[in-house]
C-alpha cells in the first residue's frame, strides 16, 4: 500500500522528532566532537539520568533491550540449572534473554481482561530451582508490584523486570524498573523512549548487580585486558545515549499524549463492547503509559480480528498485532515441549488482540477516524450477515 492511503499511521516518529530537530544534531555534532563513540561521556550522563527518572541507582547501557535481559540476568547470578517463570503472551526478545543467560525459561499464562502475567498460574510454576519471576510491563501496563514483591518474599525468588514497554509506567506508588531486583529497558526506535536504532538499559539498585553488568557488556573486564567474566561486547552507543539523553525530558508529556489518547479511544469505543469489541483492561489508573492501545476483538463478534484488520487496512486505518503466536508455539521453540492449549488465555489472545494507532500527538479526531473505520466495518458486515 502506498503511503497516500494511509489516513492514521500505527505509529509516526518524525511528529515527535520534527520540533526538537535542532537539539538532536547538536548532541550528534558534540559527540563527533569529542570523538568518545563508545563508553563516552554522553552515555554516562543518561545512564544516570534514566536510572533517577525511574527510581534506580545505577543504569547500564547496552546494545539493544534483548541484551539488557540476557546479560541482566547474568548479572543477577542466573544461569544453567535455573528456572526463570515469564508469561507466554510476551514479544520473543523475553524469552530469547533467558535462553542466552544459560537458564530454563518456564511459561505461564496471562490474565484475559489485562493480558498481563498470572501470578496464581505463575505460583503454581514455582519449583525448587525456580530462581526468578520476569513480570512483563506489557503494553505499558505495569505488573502489579505490591503482589510481584509479595510473590517474591513468599517464594524467595528475584523479581527480574521486562520494562521495555513501560518507561517512566508507574502502579501503587512505584516506578518501572524499581520493582525488581534488577530491570530491562529497549530504546528501539518505537518504544516509549526510542534511540536512532537499537539500544537498551538495565537498571539497578544493587552495586554488585551493576558492577557485573559493566564487566558483562564489555568483553568481562574488570580493567582492561582483564578478563573476569565470559563476557561479551554489547555497549549502548555514546551518539544514541546523547540522542536519548535529549528526548528524556519531553518523555513524561509524551506518556500523557498516549494517556490521553487512550482515554479517547476508551470513549469513543464504549458503545462497541455490546458488539465485542473490548479493550484490554487498565488496572493502573493514570501510570499507564499505552506503549500500545490494544483492543480485543471477541470471538462473539460479528468480524474476525484478521478480517477487521484488512478492513481497516482498506479504509487507511495501520494496525498492529502485539503478538499473533505464543511465545509456546513459535518453530524455534517447539522443543521446550509446549503444546497448543497449554495456555488457553494466552492462545485467545493471540487470535483476538489488534493494536490501533497509537502515538504521542495523535490527536482527538484521529482516533475519531479510526473507530468510525471500525464502526463501519462492522456494520457492513452485519449488512453482509443480513443478508444471507
Ligand atoms: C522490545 C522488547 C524487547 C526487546 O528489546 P530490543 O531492544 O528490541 O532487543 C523485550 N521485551 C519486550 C516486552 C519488548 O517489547
């Protein structure tokens, strides 16, 4: 589809780059400048920045989200032998972390109305060598952490948080990445807090934790060309630490922006829930921060999710789903010995779940279009029902 078509883009980069243009070729240009292209200074400076806006102590940039999980997890002393407890409804990188740390991921299923972890289900999973809990702040949506923190005092385990889609998310008085013993952040281009590429962070507020992490990221070295762990090289770019660093303060309006949207579309979509159109469930008042508007769309409805996707695709409405397979059932996968119907919420959710538009400064008669575009979607398929 040419770009003409599209009417509502899923997400749109260049609205929130466009005003701040300036700002960001000068950070690139002082980095140039210095010529510190890895570990320099701009790299420290957000470090300690993010860590602070979130409510850690240390922060430890690292080349992509996907790392801050795997060599987090290092960091924290997990490895082979361990069990790690991750919902099955999570984007791939979660579970690809906790293979590459060495340790034995272990799934459970989600709540249906929140699409979150179940932590009763993730109880029930707890073994002798389960040595953490990944809650996934999915959608920017945080897992609850009075119950994560009472899960982890009643079953001695870590709490290892997947944050990369809820930066600055807030639940009961706490922040994103302050939960857990340690937290994972991505700064891919379209998350929360998106660098010019790939990037990512874990966050900390044990010194030890954060030490190994440094040592991890940087071929093992406690000092140079002393190698104290099987390391590996995976560092956050100085220019997209400078770049992140620049777009750190507007984060907080641009969370509101997508609040505020999602409260449009909550209002605008209340009279399809009768239909079957229902949007996945907000538990967290106003610390959500929407990295995704999802909606579920119930097998009571008149369309089917893939039907109502090409219909919208049609009308110029992009849309997303966020994921169409479990974790469980992807090919690389199979040999941990899942099999459909292991996880049934999780396995709806793949088949009803359809993200629409959703990014700061999308405005009010945006996702008034997007929802007529469903609304006549589904009419005309009544039409077409009718009349059979
Ligand atoms: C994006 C994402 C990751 C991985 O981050 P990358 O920077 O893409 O490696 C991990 N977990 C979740 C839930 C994500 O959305």
């Amino acid at each position: 589809m040419n770009n003409q078509t599209v009417k509502v883009p899923f997400v749109d980069l260049a609205l929130q780059h466009q005003p701040i243009q300036t700002q960001l070729q000068q950070a690139i240009q002082a980095v140039i400048e210095r010529g510190d292209f890895v570990l320099g200074q701009a790299l420290k400076e957000f470090e300690a920045a993010f860590a602070a806006a979130s409510g850690a102590e240390y922060g430890v940039g690292v080349a992509s989200g996907t790392d801050a999980i795997a060599l987090g997890l290092q960091a924290c002393n997990i490895g082979p032998g361990d069990e790690v407890i991750l919902p099955v409804n999570t984007f791939v990188a979660t579970l690809i972390g906790v293979i590459h740390a060495g340790a034995k991921p272990i799934f459970v299923d989600c709540d249906p109305q929140t699409a979150l972890i179940d932590l009763e289900a993730a109880a029930r999973a707890v073994t002798p060598q389960t040595k953490a809990i990944i809650p996934v702040h999915l959608y920017g949506q945080m897992v609850s952490p009075r119950q994560l923190l009472d899960f982890a005092d009643t079953f001695k385990v870590l709490i290892f948080e997947d944050a990369a889609q809820a930066h600055l998310a807030e639940r009961e008085g706490y922040r994103a990445g302050s939960v857990g013993s340690a937290a994972a952040f991505s700064f891919y281009p379209s998350k929360n807090l998106g660098a010019f590429g790939d990037g990512g962070m874990l966050l900390t507020r044990n010194p030890d934790i954060a030490q190994k992490m440094l040592r991890l990221r940087n071929y093992g070295a406690a000092q140079k060309y002393i190698h104290v762990e099987a390391g590996t090289n995976s560092r956050l770019d100085t220019m997209q630490a400078a770049v992140l660093h620049q777009k750190l303060p507007y984060l907080p309006q641009w969370n509101r922006d997508r609040f505020n949207a999602a409260q449009h579309y909550n209002i605008e979509l209340a009279p399809l829930a009768s239909s079957g159109l229902i949007p996945i469930q907000n538990h967290s008042g106003e610390g959500h921060v929407y990295h995704l508007y999802v909606i579920r769309v119930d097998d009571s409805c008149v369309v089917q999710r893939q039907q109502l996707q090409e219909q919208l695709t049609q009308l110029g409405i992009q849309t997303g789903v966020h994921y169409p397979i479990p974790c469980h059932l992807q090919p690389a996968f199979i040999h941990l010995g899942y099999q459909v119907g292991d996880f049934p919420n999780a396995e709806m959710l793949s088949r009803q779940i359809l993200s629409l538009p959703m990014y700061p400064g999308l405005s009010h008669s945006q996702v008034q279009e997007v929802v007529s575009a469903i609304t006549s979607s589904l009419s005309t398929q009544e039409q077409k029902v009718l009349c059979i």
